[in-house]
C-alpha cells in the first residue's frame, strides 16, 4: 500500500494536468464550429488574431507547391455549368486540407446568382436608375444572401465598367455613363453584399467598354481619363465599401494586359487605395505567367493554365519571378478567407431550392420599381385609369427578356407583363393581347382598344456588341419593333411604348406615341412591376444613368471606327474625359432623353437654393396633387485650369431621391469635399482643384436645371455671384 499509493497520487495529478492542459487547448465556440482546426497544433486558427496575423502564420507552414495551387481555380467546368446545375459554382479551389484551408467557392452574380434557378432580379442598369444607394444595397444584399445559399464564399459582381458606347453588348450589366454614380451604386452594392458574409469581387478592373475583340484589344488612353471616368467606381469599391476581392478584365491598357499592369494592379489598387483583398482574373484573361505574379495578380481562373507549378516554379528558378510574390498572393488569398470568416464556420449549405424565398421575391419586384422610368406622358396617359379594353402588342409582353452571358440568371419563377396587367386590370377591363408578329393585325387589335401598350426589347449580351441602336436588330430573330410601333400608332391615338432594354435605343416614333416607359430587363416580377407603375400604385421611381440620343450619329463613339469599334484592334480613346452626357453637352447635341431624366405622376418646384464649397442646398415641394418621388441632382461646372484640360459643361456630383406627399417640401443637402472639385493632373500624378468660379446647378436632369449658382476657388470672385 505503501508503494502504490503515491503512484495513485501521479497518475491523478497527471489526469488533472491532462484536463487543466485539455481546457487551455479546447477551441473557442466559433474555432469549434470552424474547419481551421485546432489552434493548438494550428495557431493561425485562432479567432482573436488580426485576419493578417493569422495569415502569416499559415503562410510561414504551406510548401511552395501549395502556396501556387491556391493562385488557381481548379473546375473548368464550373462556370460552363453555372447556368443550368445548381451544384455548378463558377470557380472553385479545392484548399489544402493538410492545413485546414478549406474550399473556396465562387459564383457569377451582377443580376443574380447564375448556379442553377435564382432569383432573377431587374438587370444592373435598372438598379442605377434607381439613383438610391439604399436600392443598390438591398439589390447586393439580395445577391448576398442567395450567393449564401448556393454554397458560396465569393460573389463575381458588381460590374461598374462605366459605359462609352451604347453599342457596348454589356451596357444592361453596370451603373450607365457617369462615374460618379456608378462609384455610389457599386460600393452600395457591395456592402450589401458582404453583409451577408460573402465577399463581392468588383469587376472589370481598369478598362472593359467593348466585347469587340475584348480578349485581344489594344487600348490608349490619357491617364486623366482614367481617373477621372473608369477609376472612379472601383477606388470607391475599395476604399469605401472595402470588397473583398477584384476581377480584372480582358484587352491591354496602354500596352499593358489589365491582368498584369503593375501599375494599376500593384501601384494604385494596392500602394495608392491600400487594396488587402485578393485579385483574380476574368476567364482566360492571364496571358503570362511572369508579368501576372510580377503585375499583381493573385488568382488565375478558370484554371491554372499559367499560374501553375509547372510554369511558375520554372520562372522562380529562372529568376524571373522572386518567391516573394508567389508569397504575397497566397497572403492575400488566405488574408481575405480570414477576414471574411472562411476558417471559422462550416461551409455555408446549398439549400436555396428548399427555403423561403418570399423576401427575394418582393425584392425583385420593388427593386423594378425602383428603376422603372417614366419617358414620356402626354396629356396624363399615365396613370391608367381603367379604361374598359387594353391590347397587349408585341412577344415581350409575354415574357421577360434579359440579357445573354455570366450575368444571365435562370429564375424560379416569373411574372410576365400580360400576367401582371391582366391581373391588375381586373374583370372590368378587357385584355387582349397579339405578338406583334403580323404588323397589320397587330394594328387592327390596337384600333379596336381603348388603350394600346406596345412592348419592344433590345437584345443585349456578353460576346457580342450591338449592331444597332434603333429596335430592328434584337437578336437572332429579330423583328422591326420601331415600324410596329409606328403601325399601332396610327391606329390608335392613345398608345403606350414600354421599352425593356439593356441601354438606350433612339425611338424614332417618340413624338407619335402618348407614353413611353423604360422598364430595362425588369426581372421575374417585371410583370407586377410594370402594371404597378403603369396604373399608378406606384410612382415611377427611375431616372436615366444613360443618355438616349435622337439619331444613331448623335451618340457617343458614333462614326469613328477609331474610337469604336476599333482599327487594327486598337481603340484609341481620343474622346478623353467626355463621355455620356458630357458629350452631348460639349458639342451642343439634343438627346432624346437627357441623363437623369424621369417623370413622376406628379409636379416638384426647386427654391432655396444655398451654395459654399463645402455643401449646396436646395427645397424641393410636391406641387401636384399626388405623392411621388423627385430626384434632385446636382452638376458642377469646373474652370479648365488651361487648354489642356478642358473641362465637361457639368458634371453629376450629388444626387438625392425623396418621397413627398403633396404639399410637402424637403430640404436636400449635397455634400462636396475637395475631391467634388478636383481634376487629375498629368505632370503632378494627383488630383489638383483650380483657382476659378464653380458652377452650380441644380434641377431633374443634366438638361433640366432649376437653379443655378456659383462659388469661386482660389481667391476667384464670380461674376454676378
């Protein structure tokens, strides 16, 4: 008894010693429910270390061969199959399960989640007309939380390429012609999204304006036009809204391949916005291994055709690539997993086909709401006010057209324009409806309605340019939709148009029709949207991100092949910083519709207005008889520091939208910091503000300005002021 005693004595302590040590070491709740590890044996799997911290550590533990494998996705199929198999994400990376690294999965998303049926939400051009950054966030969040659903980390969107041509295939698939709108509407998009616990991947970092020879595209370009109109919406993607990842795009910029340009990659993105996210490729956009590590790329996709360690393992030995940055991208990668939570909870499920997708579903149809745009109303033609008969002409009432690429979404369910008005309508009215396919029969149904809705789309998509901006070349089997309208028309004088297209077209037949509505791509609840806004449940709350214009010839890019689509393969960008309405402006022309135009169902009078260079005011009153939403925009007006930078009539640097009651007024403030006033100056490489007099103006589009002002800079006085 003796002897054993003290033994028993050691084998307890050493049991409360294995308890004491087995407490210290048990994971956290949220390490346990992780697939890090354990941060015993796994340090960097420990929750309460900066994302950077425990990067390195992990960082310090992977092989070389593992640190490339985590530069490359890995299922060519993914993006292929997106489309139609909801276990199909976009991209993947398998991981390395040695180190608890776990999968990362990745999936298309600008309009909706493209993995098998999603909700199939309005198209991206109808969120920027929605001028709200509270319409872009639940736009994002909507995205966010299905992205969740199906399985997935990363989400590939927003698009916020700012467009230069109308003819642009992709138009319908970003924020319209001004960066500053596309800056607040993709950084609102994204937080949104990453609300959800996804990270967004902003996309086509720096310069995407064509799908015209986009793999192999040469692009010049002034460094002031970069700045000042392609940057813009991507340094507030990073700085503002903080996105977890970037895609860089297709073509060469100034020589360089946009996934490979250190000096936008590593100089501005990373040094200059202090970027700690990952960067990866659009499909097949790397051409070379060595300047993609060396220019700042960190993640090739679809596959590791260059980023493998075949390839960079060779440039390494060769001395052409240090392994610093094979190191640098796999930080970023594992950085931006840690940041977003990766390491730290199961794999999200895909289970998105069994729950609730109500809220999405009446998202949808509010978020079209939101975009829907009211051209055009002649004598109060709009609101309906249920006339006893309706003829519905034209195939696109009966369906809801969207746009052709990775941002096409496969919807659970829709609701076409016919079902949406014919419910809405009720037993009282009469609907018919005709396809428009015979024109003389489509006009004999009109004449015999009281009210006639003719719908026409535009076809839009990835691969291809426009060939047209009339509505005679949409698509594969296109028909004339502008005689169409012009036919039904004649027969009867109160007709409506309602336009579902990815941009602008030049509607010839404008002055013929009482009313015309921009719908965009509305989405799988287009059809209860468009009634909504036509009978006036709602007030039309969209106003134009793009410019329409009268004639083919007016437009933007329009009669040289040099500008668009391009010599040789090379587009120069000689229009400089006038882009959009900025060239209408210029060069005096009318638009058919100017940028920011928008009707409401009812009156707004702008007053009051106040000026400084910190801030503008101004009072909006609901003069009408009805609630309705105004959108008071203001443009500035910036002195040219000298010939050599010209400088646009106006250019949108606030924007706000407000729902008034009739009578009600409101007091709008726009707020301006230096940069509101600055130009990019070559020689300086930064943003410079001028000594001069500022414009001021303030009104419901680029072209309808209510009141005007001034300030002056730099001890400038203005005249008058």
């Amino acid at each position: 008894m003796g002897r054993t005693g003290p033994a028993k004595g050691l084998v307890a302590a050493a049991g409360a010693l294995a308890s004491v040590l087995a407490l210290v070491a048990a994971p956290s709740p949220a390490e346990a429910a992780g697939r890090c590890g354990n941060p015993a044996q796994r340090p960097w799997c420990k929750t309460s270390l900066s994302p950077d911290r425990r990067a390195g550590l992990l960082l310090a533990k992977l092989t070389l061969d593992e640190k490339i494998a985590l530069m490359a996705a890995d299922d060519p199929m993914g993006g292929p199959l997106g489309g139609f198999s909801e276990n199909a994400h976009a991209d993947t990376n398998a991981g390395i399960s040695r180190l608890g690294v776990p999968p990362l999965y990745m999936a298309d998303g600008p309009a909706g989640v493209r993995q098998g049926k999603a909700t199939q939400l309005p198209a991206p051009i109808s969120v920027a007309a929605g001028f709200d950054p509270s319409v872009a966030r639940r736009y994002g969040g909507v995205i966010g939380w299905e992205a969740r659903h199906r399985g997935n980390d990363v989400i590939f969107g927003p698009a916020v390429d700012v467009s230069r041509t109308p003819w642009n295939g992709r138009t319908f698939e970003a924020f319209g012609e001004d960066p500053y709108l596309s800056a607040a509407t993709g950084a609102s998009w994204i937080r949104g999204a990453q609300e959800q616990g996804v990270a967004a991947s902003v996309k086509h970092l720096a310069v995407y304006t064509q799908e015209t020879d986009r793999h192999s595209l040469g692009m010049k370009m002034a460094r002031r036009t970069l700045r000042e109109i392609y940057l813009p919406p991507f340094e507030a993607a990073v700085k503002d809204a903080r996105s977890g990842s970037v895609m860089c795009g297709f073509g060469q910029l100034n020589g360089r391949q946009s996934c490979e340009d250190g000096s936008v990659l590593n100089k501005i993105l990373r040094t200059e916005w202090g970027f700690k996210g990952f960067v990866s490729s659009d499909h097949t956009a790397l051409r070379d291994a060595v300047t993609g590590a060396n220019g700042g790329l960190d993640m090739e996709l679809p596959v590791g055709l260059r980023f493998n360690a075949w390839s960079l393992k060779k440039a390494i030995d060769q001395k052409k690539v240090p392994r610093a940055k094979i190191d640098g991208a796999a930080r970023n990668i594992l950085r931006t997993m840690f940041a977003f939570g990766v390491f730290d909870r199961p794999a999200y499920a895909n289970d998105l086909t069994k729950i609730d997708r109500t809220a999405s579903e009446t998202a949808a149809r509010q978020l079209a709401e939101a975009g829907i745009t009211l051209l055009k109303n002649t004598g109060g033609a709009l609101p309906l006010k249920a006339p006893a008969s309706i003829a519905l002409i034209g195939k696109n009432a009966d369906e809801n057209p969207s746009g052709f690429g990775s941002a096409q979404v496969q919807p659970f369910s829709t609701v076409t324009p016919r079902q949406g008005i014919a419910r809405r309508a009720g037993t009282g009215t009469k609907v018919t409806y005709d396809d428009g396919g015979d024109r003389s029969r489509a006009a004999a149904a009109a004449g015999q309605a009281e009210v006639a809705i003719v719908f026409a789309a535009d076809g839009q998509g990835e691969f291809f340019d426009k060939s047209c901006l009339t509505l005679t070349c949409s698509g594969v089997l296109a028909r004339d939709h502008d005689a169409l309208i012009a036919e039904v028309a004649r027969a009867n004088p109160n007709t409506i148009v309602v336009l579902e297209t990815g941009g602008p077209v030049t509607a010839p037949w404008a002055d013929q029709v009482k009313g015309i509505v921009e719908a965009w791509y509305p989405g799988q609840q287009g059809g209860d949207a468009i009634a909504r806004v036509l009978y006036g449940d709602v007030d039309p709350g969209g106003r134009l991100p793009v410019s329409f214009p009268v004639r083919e010839s007016d437009a933007p890019t329009a009669g040289d092949p040099a500008q668009f689509p391009g010599v040789n393969r090379t587009v120069t960008f000689s229009e400089g910083v006038f882009v959009g309405y900025r060239h209408y402006d210029a060069k005096g022309i009318a638009p058919r519709f100017p940028f920011g135009h928008g009707l409401s169902y009812t009156r707004f009078r702008y007053s009051g207005l106040s000026v400084s260079p910190a801030a503008v005011q101004v009072t909006v009153t609901n003069t009408g008889s009805r609630p309705g939403i105004a959108v008071p925009q203001l443009y500035l007006g910036l002195p040219s520091p000298g010939v050599d930078v010209p400088q646009p009539p106006r250019q949108l640097k606030g924007y706000r939208k407000v729902s008034l009651a009739p009578g009600a007024s409101t007091r709008v403030t726009f707020p301006l910091t230096p940069r509101s006033l600055a130009y990019w100056n070559e020689s300086s490489s930064s943003w410079k503000v001028a000594p001069g007099c500022y414009k001021v103006m303030v009104g419901e589009s680029s072209r309808d300005i209510a009141l005007n002002g001034s300030f002056g800079q730099g001890g400038a006085a203005c005249r008058g002021a």
